[in-house]
C-alpha cells in the first residue's frame, strides 16, 4: 500500500463543484470511481481544497492509498482511462511520509480571465468573464496593490467554518493584458476565503470603470467602507497552483 500523490487538471463547466455530492457530477467523485475501478477500497481522496460549480483547474493536487504492482506513469493513464474527457491526471508521484496536500500547502494561485467587449465572442464565453465598459488597467493594478499584504477580508468573502478567522496574506494580484481585449488577472495567497477571488476580482473591475474609489477599497479593509454587492461568475475562475 501506497501514498499516491495526483495533480488534476479540469474543465469546471458541468461539475457541480469539486467535493463529492450523493447525486450530482463532480470532480471529486469522478475520480473515486475511477480508482473503484481499479481496485481501490479507501473511502475518500485527500485534496488540496475544492473548487466551486463552474470553475476550473489547471493544476489541483490529490492523494489516496492504493495497492498498485505498476509503475506511477501506467497508474495516470489507467486512471485517464476511467475519467471523462474534461477530467485528467497529468502527473502521478509517491507522495512523501505524511503528506497533506491541503495543511502543507504554502500558497495557492489563482487566474481570473476576462475580455473586453460590447458584445459576445461565443469562443470565449466559455472561460471568460465578458466586460464592457472598458477598463482602465493602470487603475486595476493599483487597486490591486492595495490589497496585498495582510489584512482583514471580510468584505471579501466567508469562512469555510461559521466563525472563522477571515485575515488573510495576498503575496501577488496584478492585471496582465494578453491581447487586445483579453486581459487575465492573477493572484496567490496564503489561503482564501469562499468566493473571495471572485468578488476581488468583481471589485477591482468595478475599479477599472471608475464605479469604486481606491479608499473605498482600503477602507474596506479595515472594516470600513460601502463596497457594491456582487462577484464575478465561476466561469473565468481557474485554480492555476498549489505551491508546497
């Protein structure tokens, strides 16, 4: 019996989040049933975290025990076997002594993506955030340095457990124009609260329109301010990293 070590990759669309549920499709149960078949008895996977309806990952990280008489590599492709075509293993590993791929994880980066458009491009609904009026990009990453650091965020988002802490440390957030009118945000923190990556993502937009001041954030940092309600739709929200 071995501690495997799995990172995931997955297109969030038709998942009703990562964390397995009795009835509806998720990443998490996909992946359980594929190690039933291959023999595994365990009663539940291990992960860095978990992701919400609709959004996506580059990069999640697993573990489970199993007794496995082949190599890491024909592990990944036995499991991709199994997996539906929005699902994937893109790397297998014995994982270290103790491992928790949740507590001894350092940080974790996220990549929101928007474009910029009065109208509708159908190829990029899918992963996009569409944005109009225009933004101003300057103005976005100054807001966004604002919110590095460490502060209190629960103008932010949620704890995970009713009364639960809700100070966090941002290490990075800035705004990159890839193209024309696509333009990716991305952001690492030590942890984050529930919907917290998308409501900043939501208010640094609303930023970049001029609808909210840089001291109406910062206020909102130390418990002060009026922030507009909302947050950016699951769609954009990739899990790019988990770093150890």
């Amino acid at each position: 019996m071995a501690l495997y070590q799995i990172k995931i990759s997955y297109d969030g669309t038709d998942f009703y989040g990562y964390q397995r549920q009795l009835i509806k499709r998720t990443v998490q149960g996909e992946i359980e049933n594929a190690l039933g078949e291959l023999g595994w008895m365990g009663e539940t996977i291990t992960s860095s975290g978990r992701t919400d309806t609709g959004v996506h990952a580059d990069e999640q990280v697993a573990v489970f025990e199993l007794m496995w008489p082949h190599t890491d590599e024909d592990l990944g492709r036995a499991l991709n076997y199994y997996l539906p075509s929005d699902l994937s293993v893109i790397s297998v590993k014995i994982a270290k002594d103790g491992f928790h791929p949740r507590y001894d994880a350092k940080s974790r980066k996220y990549r929101y993506q928007i474009y910029v458009n009065p109208s509708t491009e159908p190829l990029a609904e899918r992963y996009h955030w569409r944005v109009w009026p225009e933004v101003d990009l300057e103005l976005m990453n100054q807001a966004a340095g604002k919110i590095c650091g460490t502060h209190n965020f629960s103008a932010f988002g949620n704890p995970y457990k009713k009364g639960g802490r809700t100070q966090r440390t941002i290490e990075k957030a800035e705004w990159s124009r890839i193209r024309e009118n696509r333009i990716y945000f991305q952001i690492r923190a030590n942890s984050f609260l529930y919907h917290m990556v998308r409501r900043i993502t939501f208010i640094l937009v609303c930023a970049g329109q001029h609808k909210v001041k840089l001291d109406t954030i910062i206020d909102s940092l130390e418990g002060v301010g009026n922030l507009p309600s909302g947050i950016a739709p699951a769609k954009g929200l990739f899990l790019e990293e988990i770093i150890y």
